[in-house]
C-alpha cells in the first residue's frame, strides 16, 4: 500500500514538472535595460523581477489566455496579452516614463525656497532663520547669509546682484507689501517690521523670478504665512530691549483661529551699558501690535487676514562737517506704518483661484536741525504720507500632474503726499494695471520649462511694457540637475526723486542665469552664473527747492542711465556629514557698473562688493539641552565716492571729487540656545533662552563717508555699535516647540 502510495504521488510531481510553462524577456527604455521591475501575471502568485539589464524568467503552470504585467515606480504599467500553453514563450517590453510630481526636475535658476510644499529645496525656514547667529531673527538678514545678496549695513532693502536696495520686492501670501522695513534715518538701516514666525516657507529669488510677479528689476522675496495652527497657545518673550506677548486661539472644530500680539522695544538701557558709536539723542524704541484670523469654509475655501500697527521713534546727534557754521547736525524721527493683508484660496472644479488684497499706511515724519552753543538752530522739517491699495488675482489649472497653466490680473495703487518745511507740497499718484500668463510645461521627468509674459501700465508713467520670461530645467543625473533662465524686467522711477515734471519712462534690467544643482538627502551644492543688463535707469539732478534759501534736493532728470551686473554664486549646504551639526558656505562674485543717479559717468555702484563669503554653522547638544550657533561674513571693501556739482557754461555737472575703497568687512558671530523643559514630560511651559553676540572679535566695520560741503573734511558712517551682547527669554504655553528646534538643528 505504500509503494502504491509513494509510485502516485512521485507520478504526480512528475506531471505538474512536465506542465510548467517558462516565461523569459527583456524589459527596457529607450534600448536599455531597466532593473527592479516588477513582471507578474495577472491574477496569480508567479511572476519575477528584472535584473540589472532588464532581464527576467520565471515558471507557471497556469493555461490558456492570461494577462503579463510589468510595473515600475517610473514607468507606466505595461499589459501584454499572452497565450500558455506546453511551450517556452520570450515577451519583450518597452516601457515609457511615468510623469510624477516628486520626481519630475523643477526649474529653480535664481531661486531658492523653502516651504512645505513637495517639490521644494528646504534652505531657510522660520527655525533656520531665527538660529543663524547675527541675522536677529529676521528675514532679511538671514538672507545676506545666501549668495547673492550684499552686505550693506547703513541702509534696509535686499541689495541683489548689483541692484539697490529698492530694487527687490517682497510679497504676503502673493500680495506687495509695501515698506516692509521700519522708517529711518540717514545711515542707519530699518528693520523688519514682520515677525519670522508668521510665516511657514518662502521662495526667495535672487533673479529671472516668475511672470506672477513685478515692478522689481533685482529680484523677489515671496513669503507664505502661516495656516491654522496644530492647537491654541500663549506665547511671551521678555530681554532688556524688548517685552511682548501674545496668543493664538484654535476653534474646537478646527476650522478657525484667532491671534494677536502685542509689543514694545526700547534701546536705552542697553546704551547705557555698551559703547555706542552713534550718539543717539532718543534711544531707539517702538511700539506694534497685530492681530489674525484665518477659516476654513464648508466648500473647502480659505480666509487669512492678518492685520498690524507699529510706531518708531529715535534722534540721532553728530559731529558737523561745516564747524565753521555749527557744532552739531540733529536729525529726529517719528514714524508710523500699519499694514492689513486679506487673501483667499478655493478650488473650482478643475481650477484653483488665489486672490487676495493689501492696504497700507506709511507716514515718515523728520526732522533736520543743528546746534552751536547749546541753541537749536535751521529746523527742517520733511514729512511724508502714503496710501498704498494692492490686488491680486490668480487662476491656475492643472493640465497634467506636472504641467499648469495660470494666469490673472494686478492692481498696485500709490498716493504719496510730502511737505517740505511747510513750505512745498508734493502729491504723487500712480495705478499700476497687470495682466499675467504662465505655464508650467512638463515634458518628462528629465526636462520642464516655465514659461510666460507680464503687461503693466503706469498712469502716472503714461506706457505699456511687455515682459517676457522663460526657463528650462533638465536632470543631468540623478542627482544633477541645469537650469537655464531669461526675463524682462520692469520697475517705476522711485516716487521720492518725482518732484518737478519730467519725461519718465520704465526703468529696465535683462536677465540671464545658468545654474547647475546637486541635491542629496541631507547635502545640497548650486552652482549659478548670471549676466544683468540695465537700460533706462534713473538719472537725478539738483533742484533749488525753496527759492533763494539753498535748500536743494536730488529730483528726476531723464532715463537715460545703464548699467551691468556679473558674476558667479556657489552655495553648499551639509547636514549630513557630521552628527547633530547642520552648516553652509556660500560665496559670491559681483562685477559691476552703473552711470545712474549723480553718477557723472558709470561707476563701480557704492553698495557693490566683489567678493563676499559667508559660513554658517549649527550643532545642537542634546545632554546639554543647547544649541550652538555660529556664522562669519567677509566682505571685501565697497567702493565710496564724494560726488559733487561744479558749473560749465552755466549748467550745473556733477564730478567726482573724492573717491577710495572701504576696509574690508568682518563679523563673527555666536549665539546660543538653552531649552530647560526638554525631555521634561509634565512640563506645563516650554522656554527657550537666548544669548547672542554679533561681531564677537569687535571688528570697526565701516559703511561709507559723508562729506562736507567743500569735500575738505569726512566722517565715517559706521555701525551704531561695534559688538552687541543680546539676551531674552522666549517661553510658550500650550505647544511645545522644543522637538522642532531639535529636529531643525537648533
């Protein structure tokens, strides 16, 4: 019985042997064999995977008619109908990309971004920007840290690849906004008037910047706030320079949230403890406030309104350079700004609207005077008022899952008014209308191009331009990818220079960048080369503005000014290489020239250096609780000029009479985070200490040299001081933040 048994089941195995069919091919893309793909079929069990040259072979005892499956990540599926029958069958296929939204290459020539969407290159988020020692925790100085961007200390705006500082534009949620820095005075930099924290990304483009955007001939800061927050929390920070507070309330359905924060800084108790160089006659202080609400509507469209006010004040004292005359020129200033931001997001079917709308105020009130004797003589008085109205429009459908097509409209209002001494009235107005188009074309996961124009009218101006521009990208590699960019760019003559009537027209730049780009887990290197052409640009001459008292100011002239910008940019970034240490180089190279302004003929630009290096780097100690940060800027020396006016057969010419290169810049800078709650699981509030020293080494860094009236004598114009030593206390209620500052590199 069991021979029996055995002889069957040995008859058995035998047969199903005899019945199995073998299955074999090749699978490739575009002639070369693909590994790692999946080959089965439908419905069953038996399949194989292809080796390195696309091979496969495998055995199956099914019959008749069935379906043979091959799939990849990157590839399309791909069926083939096969018949199975006693004999050994060979199915080859020919597999074709599958386009994909993560691995598709992204046109990034002049920019860089950080935000959460997928496809960004994470560099500098709200966490990255409040670490990196000596940027105090504001955008704008975080950014000088990236290539690209100079170091120019004694006046605000981003200085882009030869461009002033008013020729970059920063944008809420795709609206403008205007003065983004605090007023000041002469030689002595605004701050940001926005908190880092409001924001969760931006993109921040250095040149050839999207069609959605304008009036900027230098580059753009695109800035994303903040949705609704994950729970409600309280929130307070206290130093010698500032004290505020503030909360952000979640609904219980988590669909609306609320928030407000309240401020308010004084300098004078650290002018009494450091060494200033500025004799500052009112310590610097400010007050602000703002507040926030954002919703989500049943149909799945998003409010976010963010509103703020805030108010600076300071006086400034310094040596004359006409001693003969006076002992001291005085300067005042009492500033006010308050700025409200409302943007909405819905989804329409197949289409996406983005629209939102901006208003702000921005009133500048100083005061020139001087002093001999003790006795205050020569007040002048320079007020202005703005009234500035943005909206936006924009509709964008998805044509594929990597191409889009987008396009809208923008209005920019200006109404400036500015009194001289009580004595001479300006009233400046400007509607600046757009339209825009642009598409995002996907051609493979190895080739996109972006591709559009922008239209603007100026009423003041009276023209029309068009501005077109185009980018490509295309993966070298896995890990490599070259951008190529060119745009047209459009910007108004400043308002502030309009004050007589003038033949104006729209100040122009041409860009070209060339970027190479590799991107790893954890490393990032860019390398980026880019040529700027300016035309039209600005020309300035002296205009006697109250009659027979040799009151004088710079006004519009022509446009008849140009210019070029040059250079290369490398940029590296590890946080992989060493544990727990985050770090980045960055240089630059700028060769530049401009005949604009008083420029008698075209110059190096005052706010141009050569050679710029920054290196930042970041380790947090989790046994210590701390983080340690550090970062140093070397800048080689701007040049300075002493431009003046001379007559020649009774006009008036400017020269330059004095000239010369600065020292070159240093600064070191350390900073230092404590988080006593860590790992502390019942803690109710969630601190953060903060110590800070900029410019640790003391460096006397120097920004230029005023003049005086005869060019015999000069002054410095330096920092307000030299080193400065910053601490304060941050402490939350409510959301413990401590795991993103070390998951951040705190």
């Amino acid at each position: 019985m069991k021979t029996k048994l055995l002889f069957l089941i040995l008859l058995l195995c035998a047969a199903l042997s005899f019945a199995q069919t073998k299955i074999s091919g090749k699978v490739s893309y575009k002639n070369k064999g693909v590994g790692e793909v999946n080959v089965t079929l439908k419905d069953t069990y038996d399949g194989a995977t292809t080796d390195a040259n696309g091979n496969f072979s495998f055995e199956t005892s099914e019959k008749g008619n069935h379906v043979l499956v091959f799939t990849h990540p990157k590839y399309i599926d791909v069926e083939k109908q096969i018949v199975l029958e006693n004999q050994e069958i060979t199915v080859n296929a020919e597999l074709k990309e599958q386009i994909s939204e993560i691995d598709a290459v992204v046109v990034s020539a002049g920019s860089i971004e950080a935000s959460d969407r997928k496809r960004a290159t994470a560099l500098l988020t709200p966490i990255d920007i409040y670490t990196t020692a000596g940027a105090d925790g504001q955008i704008s100085s975080a950014l000088t840290y990236l290539p690209g961007v100079q170091k120019v200390g004694e006046s605000e705006g981003l200085f882009i690849r030869g461009g002033t500082g008013t020729e970059s534009k920063i944008f809420m949620d795709g609206s403008l906004i205007n003065n983004y820095f605090s007023n000041s005075v002469p030689g002595i930099a605004g701050r940001d008037r926005f908190n880092t924290s409001l924001f969760k990304g931006n993109i921040f483009s250095s040149g050839g910047y999207s069609a959605l955007y304008g009036q900027a001939l230098s580059g753009a800061l695109m800035l994303e706030s903040v949705d609704l927050p994950d729970e409600s929390s309280y929130d307070f920070g206290v130093s010698p320079i500032f004290l505020n507070a503030g909360f952000q309330k979640l609904g219980e359905n988590k669909n609306y949230s609320f928030g407000a924060t309240l401020g308010y800084s004084n300098l004078k108790m650290m002018q009494e403890v450091f060494n200033f160089n500025t004799n500052f006659t009112e310590a610097p202080q400010g007050l602000n406030g703002d507040l926030n609400f954002r919703f989500k509507t049943k149909s799945g469209g998003f409010f976010k309104y963010y509103g703020m006010y805030d108010s600076n004040k300071m006086g400034v004292k310094t040596p004359s350079l006409e001693p003969e005359d006076y002992e001291w020129s005085l300067v005042s200033l009492n500033g006010k700004n308050t700025y409200h931001n409302l943007s909405f997001k819905q989804k329409f079917g197949k289409y996406l609207l983005n629209a939102g709308t901006s208003y702000s105020f921005n009133r500048s009130d100083l005061d020139f005077s001087t002093e001999q004797n003790n006795i205050q003589t020569g007040n002048t008085k320079l007020l202005t008022d703005g009234n500035y109205i943005n909206f936006k429009a924009v509709v964008e459908r998805k044509i594929n899952k990597i191409s889009a097509l987008r396009g809208g409209f923008e209005f920019n209002s200006t109404s400036e008014k500015m009194n001289f001494n009580d004595f001479v009235e300006k009233h400046h107005k400007d509607l600046i209308s757009s339209a825009f188009v642009e598409t995002d074309l996907g051609f493979s996961n190895h080739l996109s191009a972006k591709i559009g124009v922008r239209a603007e009218h100026s009423s003041y101006l009276g023209k029309s331009n068009i501005a077109p521009r185009f980018a490509l990208a295309y993966r070298l590699a896995k890990d490599w990818t070259t951008s190529l960019a060119y745009g047209l760019f459009y910007q108004n003559p400043e308002s502030k220079y309009i004050n007589g009537p003038a033949n104006l027209d729209f100040q122009k730049s041409q860009h070209y960048i060339f970027q190479v780009q590799r991107t790893t887990e954890g490393r990032s290197l860019r390398f980026e080369a880019f040529y700027k052409k300016y035309d039209d640009l600005l020309k300035v001459k002296n205009m006697e503005y109250i009659d027979g008292q040799n009151q004088y100011v710079q006004t519009a002239d022509n446009n008849s000014g140009y210019g070029y910008a040059k250079g290369l940019e490398l940029f590296w970034r590890d946080k992989k290489t060493f544990d727990n240490i985050d770090y980045w180089i960055s240089y630059s190279f700028l060769d530049s020239k401009r005949d604009f302004m008083n420029y008698p003929v075209s110059l190096k630009p005052n706010f141009a250096s050569e050679h710029t290096i920054s290196a930042v780097a970041k380790r947090f100690v989790p046994k210590w609780k701390t983080g340690f940060n550090l970062s140093y800027t070397y800048a080689k020396g701007r040049p300075y000029y002493d431009i003046a006016t001379h007559d020649v057969n009774g006009e008036q010419k400017y020269f330059v009479r004095n000239e010369g290169s600065l020292k070159d810049y240093n600064a070191l800078n350390f900073s230092l985070n404590y988080l006593p709650n860590l790992g502390k699981k019942d803690a109710k509030a969630f601190t953060v200490l903060v110590l800070s020293v900029s410019n640790i080494l003391g460096s006397k860094n120097v920004y230029g040299y005023n003049f005086s009236m005869d060019g015999s004598r000069s002054s410095a114009v330096v920092p307000p001081v030299n080193t400065f030593v910053f601490v304060g206390a941050f402490i939350s209620f409510g959301v413990d933040r401590t795991q993103d500052a070390i998951n951040n590199n705190l």
